[in-house]
C-alpha cells in the first residue's frame, strides 16, 4: 500500500509563503498522480492543485491559481506545494492524496497538516 505524510504547515501572516511537503511510502511513487486538498473548519475537503506522475498536467483550483505551484520530486518521493501570496481564506487543513494513474479516484491520503494565515 501507500503510506502519506505531510509536512511544512505553520502559521504565516497574510500576504506570506509557505510550502507544504508530502512524502510517500510503501508502493512506487513514480507511478502515481498527486493532489492537495483542503479543508477549511465547518466546510467540505476541497480540490486544491494536482499532479500527474511524470510531473505534467498541473491542474489548480480557480481559488489558488497563480498563487500556489504543485511540483514532484519523484527520487525522493515527495509532492510539493509552494503557496505564495497566501489570504486569511487559505486557512484549512491540508492533505496530500494519491492516485495510480490509471484510476479516477485518490485512494490514499495523509493525515493533514494546519496551515493558518493571519490577517
């Protein structure tokens, strides 16, 4: 199976950068599509960017477009994203996800970590 573990969350003041790391385990990472979510307290887990498993095909929510980058690192089986610019409304949980490349759905998915802007 796979095993993902965020890292890199914290708090930041508005207008600040952070970037998030995931590192996956247990199965070939090459092989896999990568996602962040995110979840704000009170709402649903939201779509946030996504990677394909060669390092193309980048896809951004419309809310963080031009704002965070999603990259890959595939010999040391980490998935980043890079948040620039960040808002108040950026405040959630993140998670990281995986895919196999052939599926639709991620079926796996870190514990999360805390990223909390500041105004």
């Amino acid at each position: 199976q796979v095993q993902l573990v965020e890292s890199g969350g914290g708090l930041v003041q508005a207008g600040g950068s952070l970037r998030l790391s995931c590192t996956a385990s247990g199965r070939t990472f090459s092989g896999l599509d990568m996602g962040w979510f995110r979840q704000a307290p009170g709402k649903e887990r939201d779509f946030v960017a996504a990677i394909n498993w060669s390092g193309g095909s980048p896809r951004y929510a419309d809310s963080v477009k031009g704002r965070f980058t999603i990259s890959r690192d595939n010999a040391k089986n980490t998935v980043y994203l890079q948040m620039n610019s960040l808002k108040p409304e950026d405040t959630a949980v993140y998670y990281c996800a995986a895919r196999w490349a052939t599926r639709s759905m991620y079926d796996y998915w870190g514990q999360g970590t805390q990223v909390t802007v500041s105004s």
